[in-house]
C-alpha cells in the first residue's frame, strides 16, 4: 500500500448536520433543514466527512518507539549536516594546486606529514601546506589547508612511506562540506509528517532521542451478524468466521493509529446500542461491519437513523455502495460494508483519506499507477469502480488482467490482487484503455 491520497478536497465553510435517511430518500436533516445526502459521489462523501474533526493531542516517545508515528510540531535541525567539512573517501588531504600536473606516467610527489582519522580531535588541528599530504580517512575532518582528496587506488607510496606519488589531479567532489545536507535552524519536517524509517535516521543525524508525536487514535472495531464467529470455533451450518475486524485493524495500524476489536455483535437494537455505548466510552472513532443496507437486519443503519446522527448514507462507489457515516454520542462513526472486499474497498476510499486529512499527516499515501487493461472491465454508469487485478510489468507499461470473479465477498481475490482499477463514472473500461489503478 501506499503512498497519494486519492483525492484532496476542501470542505464547504457551513458545517453539514444531518440525520435519518429513509429506505431510498432523502429527508429532512434535524439541525439544518436541510436533505441527507443519499447515493451521493465519493467526493461529495468526503467533503461532508470532512466537516466532522477528530480530537488531536501528542505525546514524547523515545526515537525507537516512533516508527510510523505521526509529528506533532515541525521538526527544525538543531545542527548543520555535516557539522564539519570531510572526506568522502579514504585518500589523501593535498592542495589542489600541487597535484594539476600529475600523470601517470610523470607522478607529482608529495610529502607525507600524517594521518586524520574519523574521530580527529588533535590541538592544533593538522594542518597541509604546499608539497604535503596528508593521509585521510573517510568522515575525517578536512584539515586545514587541504582543498581536495585524491583516492588511494590513484597513489603509490614510497618504500620509507616518507613520500606518496599521484598518478591523477585531485577533484574537489570528494569532500562532504559543511550544512551540505542541512543547515542549523532549517524546518526538516512539517508537523504531520509520517516518521518512516528512513525519516528516523535523519532524526538520529541530528542527535533527537525524543520526538513530539500525534497520539494514536484510538479506533473501536465492531463487527455485526447471527452468522459471524470468532476465530477458533467450529463452524456450524449457516456460519462463517468473522473476518472483518482483523483486516481492518490492519489498516488502522497502516495508517498508524490503535484499534480495538471489540466482541461480535448479533443483530438486534439493544446488543448493538450497548456495544456502540461501550465503544463510545473511549474510541475517538467507532468503525462497524455489516448492517448499513437495505435489509430488515440491517441494525446498524437503523440505530443510526432513530438514536445518532448521520451525515450521509451510500455511495457511488462499486463495491461498497451502502457505508454510512455520521456520530454516535459525538463520536464519530463509519459503518462499513458486510462484505470483506466492500469493506476494504470503502476504507481505503472514504475511512483512510478522512483519518488522514484530519490529523493533517503526510503519509501513508496511496500509490496510484497507470495500467493499460487487458481484459474488458465492467464499470458504473454514474459511480467510481474498483475492481480486481493483477499487474504485468512490460517494456510499454503496467499491464491490467482480471484474473478472479469479482464478486464482493471474495477476499481471496483481494488477497491476491495487485491492483484495484480506479474507472471515473462513464468509464468504457474497455480492453486497451489506460486507466489509473490503486496498488495494494
């Protein structure tokens, strides 16, 4: 996964309060008189979600607790990098000058009058004169009045090692100059910024032990149905495990922040208002599976509409058309899809963007590529598609091939994908066309 957001928006100024939707229309919202969005785009879906913030507080963390956290301040070097001028490369310290005229054939000899090493703190520092050397090691301080480093495999020296012969001129790019890679007072890292790997060894180079992060949010995970069980029960006819939490709580982590998988909820009003309460008591977000559509069992939806708030409910989005989003007791709420791929599918599109945009934070991104498709792609007329594919790699791009039935429970199609098709509305989806793909 990733690394762009799919989509980057900015919310309309008036604060959209909305509630209760009614089977297939709209009706009046309860604090602004106006209509709850229905069926609606993924965009206009994320600039509702948009409006509703999420509480963002930080903390200290050692420099080894901090991998895929969140910054909660700009990070402003303390230090030039590198502190001090230096070698790049085990060599000689000379003079520019004395070695313009060395050849292979007709050496300049200079004298050798010592060695700097990596950790050189000699009083006087050494210092280089005309005619002189000095041998260097790399990440040495440049001694004074050295101007250049000459590689070793370019030199001989003499027998009484009193004397180094150079075949070549020196170059003057073998030396790291001083604040080269950053300058003492520079913004490294804006507030938001995901702290990958390679980030926290910059933060090592200059010397932070600790980093001011964004706490974690802490997001309930609540999946519903009769049918559903836990892991390491034995199936009896008209049950299925239930899958739902355990990938979502791997995207929670993705993203950062700390799930909680809370118990099965069975479909019925006051299981499922207890387990809603409960989360509410200390989630900063409540993510549910199952029970947004249409169904006479679709408990979730239904809570929604008569005892919280709901900001939009469906979406023009395949799979995954009927998420709901809104608040429950003031938290906020995304009630994904039942089914495994609809599920991840309305995360990645609407739940991750919305987490992110919130908390301001730079990563992780989605990767989108461009994919010529190889097989026909079936795509809505009015919704964006999302469909499975695997990816070749050819010398005229990413080649796009259906290889598994697409059906919305099918999550060993997701698990084997590469890919998932991004077809705009209208899209032909034909073979041939190129289009923008998500990599998984």
């Amino acid at each position: 996964m990733n690394h762009n957001s799919m989509t980057t928006h900015h919310p309309p100024s008036h604060e959209i309060s909305l509630r209760t939707i009614s089977n297939n229309r709209a009706v009046v919202g309860r604090n602004m008189g106006e209509q709850t969005p229905y069926f609606i785009s993924v965009d206009e879906a994320l600039e509702i979600a948009y409006q509703t913030p999420l509480p963002i507080t930080s903390e200290v963390v050692e420099l080894a607790q901090a991998d895929n956290r969140l910054l909660a301040s700009d990070l402003i070097s303390p230090i030039d990098d590198p502190p001090f001028d230096n070698s790049a490369m085990d060599g000689w310290a000379v003079q520019y000058q004395d070695t313009t005229s060395a050849r292979e054939e007709a050496p300049v000899k200079l004298e050798i009058i010592g060695t700097v090493q990596a950790a050189e703190t000699s009083t006087p520092p050494p210092v280089v004169g005309a005619g002189q050397a000095m041998r260097i090691m790399t990440g040495a301080p440049m001694p004074e009045g050295a101007d250049s480093i000459i590689q070793i495999e370019h030199t001989t020296v003499s027998k009484d090692e009193k004397q180094v012969a150079l075949h070549f001129p020196s170059k003057p790019n073998f030396i790291r100059r001083c604040g080269e890679n950053l300058v003492a007072g520079q913004i490294v890292f804006p507030s938001g910024t995901l702290l990958t790997p390679e980030r926290l060894g910059l933060c090592a180079t200059m010397g932070f032990g600790e980093l001011k992060v964004q706490s974690k949010l802490k997001i309930a995970i609540i999946s519903t149905g009769d049918e559903i069980i836990p892991l390491g029960q034995e199936l009896k006819p008209g049950q299925i495990y239930e899958s739902n939490s355990h990938g979502l709580a791997a995207l929670v982590k993705w993203l950062g922040h700390e799930p909680t998988i809370h118990p099965n909820v069975a479909d019925n009003l006051n299981s499922l208002r207890k387990a809603l309460d409960q989360a509410a008591k200390s989630a900063d977000i409540i993510i549910t599976s199952g029970g947004v559509s249409m169904g006479e069992f679709d408990f979730v939806r239904k809570i929604m509409e008569e005892e919280g708030d709901v900001h939009f409910w469906r979406v023009k989005l395949r799979p995954g058309s009927p998420p709901l989003f809104g608040t429950w007791k003031d938290i906020p709420l995304w009630g994904l899809p039942g089914n495994p791929v609809s599920s991840h599918v309305v995360f990645r599109v609407l739940t991750a963007p919305w987490i992110r945009r919130q908390s301001k934070a730079s990563g992780p991104r989605e990767v989108k590529v461009r994919v010529r498709l190889a097989d026909p792609v079936k795509a809505m007329a009015d919704g964006l598609t999302l469909r499975r594919i695997d990816l070749e790699f050819t010398p005229e791009g990413l080649i796009g091939r259906v290889t598994t039935h697409q059906g919305s429970s099918n999550l060993h199609g997701l698990a084997t994908a590469a890919a998932l098709t991004l077809l705009p509305p209208g899209s032909s989806g034909a073979a041939g066309e190129w289009i923008d793909a998500l990599l998984l």
